[in-house]
C-alpha cells in the first residue's frame, strides 16, 4: 500500500475487499459498491430508502414487498383479495373488512346484520323475503309467499291449523283450535256454520235449517210468529224441536201461545187450565201465566164452587158465592136447589128468580097460586 492507496490486494479486480483502484476497502452491503448477489447498495443499511437494508431489493414502492411510508401492507404485489389491498392501504381479513372479495355478495365493514349486508356478506339485505329477519320481521324466509311457514309480508310464522291464516286444505282457521265456534280443531267448517276470512269469523245461519251458534232453533225460516223468529230465537210459549226445528206451543211453561186457550204454567187438570191448554167448563183464565178462576152465577159447576144456579141471589138455595144454604139440596147445571125433608119447609122446589130465568117465571106464579088455594 503506496501513496494514496486505502488497500492493495495484489490485483485490479473489484469485490475482493479492495477496490480495483486500491482508493477503498469493499466491506459488503451498505459500502456502497454494488458486488455479488447485491441488487443494490446505497452506501447503508436502511430501509425504505431505494434499497433494502440487506441490499437484495431496490425498494419501489407499493407492490415491492418492503413495508414503508404510509404503507398498511406490502405482500409484493398490486392484487386485491390476497391479504394486503393492491395499494397497499389496508391488509384484507375477509368479510367485515370493507372490500369485496371471493364469494362475498357484499361487504360494508362490519360484521352486523339489518344494515344492507348479511353479517356474514353472503347477501344483500332488501327487506321482507331477503332471508334475513330484521326490525319488525316475524321471521324472513328468503321469498314474498304464503303457506310456506312465514307469512309472504313477513309479519307472522306460520304453525298449521290455529294460526289465523288459510293454508292447504284448510276450510277455515280461527285462530285457534277449540271446537264448537263454527271452525273445528282439524280447521273444517263446523256443522250448520258459515266461515269467512282471515282469522276465520264464523256464524251459524238463520234460516238454514242448522241448529248452529247461538241459535236457539232453526225451522228452516225467518218467519216469526210459527214458533223461531227471525233470529232463530224460541217465541215464547212454543216449544222447537230437530232439525229443521219443528215448533209447537209449549202447553205449560207459562205463555200463551197460537193456538192456547190459556197457560197457567202447568198441565194439570181441575184448575181451570187442562193439559192442552184448553180453559175448564166454568172457568175463566186471564193473563200470562194464566190465573184461572170459576165464575159464581154463570150455571157451571167450576173450582170450589158447591152449587150455581145462574145467579148471584142469596136465600134461594144457592148462595151468593155459590155455596149450598143451609137447608137445601142443589145439584145439576145451573143448580137447582130445594129444601131438605125435615127442614120445616114445605118441601117445594126452589125456583131461581125470574129475573134470572124468566122462562120460569110463570110457572112460579101459577104453583105459588095452587098452593093457596088448596090451603083455603
């Protein structure tokens, strides 16, 4: 080493630890002379200065595998969806990251459902019928039909018979699935019963012929006054029956009906309304139930009554409440009454007066008269 020389190795070649001019010594990567597998050398070992710290890469930018600047990542390419964004500004970690990769459908960031995307990006969220249930969803099937277990507007689920909705071979559906209301538990309609509508109203229908519902009869009408009115409502004093409902007076319960003389509540004879409902001989009956009662002075025998003679006069054998007088015998209709032998009489007939029966009057007159003259 002569003069200005820094190294002398004996010869003129570079990279053998002395430079060919013998002005520097080669120490490797960072010298600054570019030797061996070098792909550069600027004079150091730092990075993101144009060539990597171990000088095996010049540094490019974004793409060239070396993290540097505003860099988020560099996977040494300028692809999306490979875990590092083409630019660089973000690494990709899959759905919720924001980008749209692979079988994503969409991707806005998060990883929440209702916001437009399915929280696993598998699809766009439209609303009711896009699969995803959200806000006031009942539930989301991913299609806008009935009967298929969620209803098409999605607002109710579907369980079969006693939901309220009309599916396959359903009649009817009520929304419930209790007997006796017009659309039983197998949802068909129930005897006698007419049902509409979703939930299910159902009606028995008067007229019908149906005993149904809250009907009380059904004749086959909506005629009243035979018995079942109009509203299929038991008239009073008629008894219904069947179907269709055949209605006949109810002799005995009180009211009296078409074709009943009187109803006093019974069907017993002797008080003045019989078994049919036919007023008693010597009776009269008013009133609802009928008060029955025997008539004193009318000629018939009725109730407590012990004589009538037609009459309501006192001291002819019958009284004026139609009992018998002491004294006398009465029998027949209207009474006629006499003295008893013994009684002190004269043992005649009693004759009712004639203003009560003036056919008799004159043979009153002329018996009256014999008497006389035989006493003379």
């Amino acid at each position: 080493v002569c003069g200005a020389e820094l190294c002398d190795d004996g010869n003129t070649d570079d990279c053998d630890g002395c430079r060919a001019d013998y002005r520097d010594r080669e120490s490797g990567c960072g010298d600054g002379f570019l030797c061996g597998a070098e792909a550069c050398d600027d004079g150091n070992t730092d990075d993101c200065d144009g060539c990597a710290a171990d000088c095996s890469a010049l540094e490019t930018g974004c793409g060239d595998g070396f993290l540097c600047g505003a860099e988020a990542c560099d996977d040494g390419n300028t692809d999306d969806c490979d875990g590092c964004r083409a630019d660089c500004s973000a690494p990709e970690t899959g759905c919720g990251d924001g980008f749209l990769c692979g079988a994503e459908v969409c991707d806005d960031g998060n990883t929440d459902d209702c916001d437009g995307c399915a929280a696993d990006c598998s699809v766009l969220e439209t609303g009711c019928g896009d699969g995803v249930a959200c806000g006031a969803e009942a539930c989301d099937d991913g299609n806008a039909d009935d009967c298929d277990g969620c209803r098409a507007d999605c607002s109710a689920d579907e369980t079969g018979c006693g939901d309220g909705f009309l599916c396959g071979a359903e009649a009817c559906d009520d929304g419930n699935t209790a007997a006796g209301d017009g659309c039983g538990a197998a949802c068909a309609v129930e005897h006698g019963f007419t049902c509409t509508g979703e939930p299910s109203v159902c009606a028995g229908t008067c007229g019908d012929g149906l005993v149904a519902a809250d009907e009380a009869c059904d004749d086959g009408n909506r005629t009243p006054g035979d018995g079942c009115d109009a509203a299929c409502d038991g008239e009073p004093g008629w008894s219904c029956s069947g179907e269709p409902s055949v209605c006949g007076a109810g002799c005995g319960d009180g009211a009296v009906a078409s074709g009943e003389e009187c109803d006093d509540g019974n069907t017993a004879a002797g008080d003045g309304c019989n078994g049919t409902c036919d007023v008693e001989h010597g009776f009269t009956c008013a009133g609802e139930p009928s008060v029955c009662a025997g008539t004193c002075g009318d000629g018939l025998l009725a109730a407590a009554e012990a004589c009538d003679d037609g009459n309501t006069a006192a001291g002819d054998g019958c009284s004026e409440v139609c009992a018998v007088e002491t004294g006398f015998t009465c029998a027949g209709e209207p009474s006629a009454c006499s003295r008893g032998s013994g009684s002190g009489g004269c043992g005649c007939r009693t004759i009712p007066p004639a203003a009560a029966w003036p056919g008799l009057a004159l043979a009153a007159a002329l018996a009256a008269l014999s008497g006389r003259r035989r006493r003379r």
